[in-house]
C-alpha cells in the first residue's frame, strides 16, 4: 500500500514499515496514497479526502482528531486511528511543568535577571508554591490521572470533575475527589484543563466560569485552545478575575490574541504538549502500529476513532 504523509516526521519510527521515500501532501504521487498519516497541525479536510480515491485509512499523529472531517471520511467508510498512549507522560510533563513555571514566576523572574532589572531581597520577587494547595483537573483520563500523579508527588490536594466518576480504587491511587463542575471552578488553586475537545464542551471555560473561580486561581491549558472564550479570558487576566494563566493551546491556533503577549501574568508555550523527541518517535511507532494493524486486519490492535 502506498503511505502519503501531511507533514514529515522522524523517519526512524516507521523503520518497520521499510519506506523507501516519503509522499508528502502536495507533491507529486500523493493522490494515489492508500493511507495518510496526518498530525494534529494539518487539516484533512473533505476536499482533501475526495482528492484521494483510494484512501482507505488516515492513521493521525496525536491524540486529537478534531483536524480531521469525520463525516466524509464516513462517508467514503474511511478508517481513521490516532496515538493516544505516547501523549499521557510528555502532556502531563508539560502541564506540571506549567504549573510551578506560573506559580513561582519562574520565566518572569528570568526575563527580569536577564534585562538587569532582577532586584534582590528577602520580601522581593515572591511567589506561590504548590504544596498544600489544590488542584483541580477537568477530564480525568490518562492525562489528568498522570498529572495527578505529580501533583500528589508534590503535596497538592486533588479534586477532579469528569463525564463519570472513577472507581474508588482510581481515586484512593491519587487521593483525589470527585467534584461538581461549581465546585471545581470555585475549590481550585490551579485549574487544569485535560479533556478531548468536541463541540459539547467548547467555550466549557468562559466569563460566567471564570466569575467562579478564585481571585488567586491559575489557569492551564495543554488540551485544545476551543475550550477556553480566548476573549473572556483575556478580559479576567486584565482585570484580576484570576491571578494568571498558562496556556499551551489557543483558540485560533496558530494565531493568539495580541493582548495575552503583553499580559505579565501570562506563560505561553507553543502547541508543544506532546514535543520531546522520545514523544515524536514514539508517536510515530503508534502510528506504525495502527497501519500493521490496519494492513494485517486486526482491527482489535488498532487506536480506532471512528
């Protein structure tokens, strides 16, 4: 079968697949493709999917699929898979790492050191620490629980809201509690964001939510930028609804609004969740994963979406 690819990737993850040359989207020879593999960063659009008459499975690259139009590829009875199992450690890395970035100012205090403008002192430069404080997770899965993991590691109470509650074996391994979404938004220290987008829960975080959260509450988002009112929040950061946020993800990605550039109380990272370089292989060893299956007719060893 021919593979056509959206974007290039580190080639040593499809070793298995013996590759010899990659049909990238937009050169020659990638109509013909009976399998595109595609990330998160590219649409797959219906006009892409008509443009490829033999297409017969899109093995994405990531845990989110959003990119991808589902109805046509039902349509055309397409099978689609994604990765989420290499995705729970780097994303959970990263919101943690968010997480005490934001609380203790951590790249605030580096811009201020490195432009000479640090100014030392016992009751200077004071931040907040995480321990004893609590977190509250939105979309406890693989993600939320392997954050949790590190914030009970670090002394922080826990409090969670999801579509159902976990079994107590689940909750006593984390020591967490589950919540009303009023209570998540009023309890939490720190907010994080870690469900799947899909159209139920866009704009879940808005001006009435942010209106419940607490004066010195954070904010961090490292699952999709649709799921945050870009604009409300904005507006909260501005005007001390909520102490700060940090932000992975953005709500007309690549674009971000201009005002969260110049906002002190704002850490932005890149869309980068998933980006360490053991992440990108094995990511692609998932996506390798999924075409064997797929080829070989073993829908039960495949990550399906649809």
């Amino acid at each position: 079968m021919k593979i056509a690819f959206t974007t290039e990737l580190p080639r040593e993850g499809f070793n298995r697949l013996a590759i010899s040359d990659y049909r990238l989207v937009g050169d020659a020879g990638w109509q013909d493709a009976d399998i595109l593999v595609s990330t998160f960063d590219a649409k797959v659009s219906g006009e892409l999917i008509a443009a490829m008459p033999k297409l017969q499975l899109i093995a994405n690259f990531g845990a989110g699929y959003n990119n991808i139009d589902l109805e046509a590829c039902k349509a055309r009875g397409i099978r689609v898979t994604n990765t989420p199992q290499p995705v729970i450690e780097p994303t959970a890395e990263l919101a943690f790492a968010l997480m005490i970035d934001i609380a203790r100012r951590v790249s605030e205090f580096d811009r201020t050191v490195r432009a000479g403008q640090a100014v030392f002192g016992v009751m200077n430069n004071l931040s907040h620490s995480l321990y004893g404080k609590t977190l509250g997770i939105l979309g406890m899965g693989r993600i939320g629980q392997a954050l949790a993991r590190r914030a009970k590691a670090s002394g922080m109470n826990i409090i969670y809201h999801n579509r159902h509650k976990l079994s107590d074996e689940i909750e006593q391994k984390y020591d967490a509690r589950y919540v009303d979404f009023q209570t998540l938004l009023q309890d939490s220290d720190y907010l994080s964001l870690n469900l799947p987008y899909t159209p139920q829960v866009h704009h879940i975080i808005g001006k009435p939510e942010l209106g419940m959260m607490k004066r010195s509450a954070y904010l961090i988002n490292t699952a999709r930028g649709a799921h945050v009112d870009e604009a409300a929040l904005v507006e909260a950061l501005k005007s001390g609804i909520i102490a700060g946020a940090a932000l992975d993800v953005y709500e007309h990605e690549p674009a971000i609004s201009p005002e969260l550039l110049t906002l002190p109380n704002v850490l932005l990272s890149p869309h980068t969740g998933t980006g360490t370089w053991e992440g990108r292989i094995a990511m692609c060893e998932n996506v390798t994963d999924n075409i064997l299956a797929f080829v070989e007719n073993r829908p039960k060893d495949m990550n399906i979406v649809n």
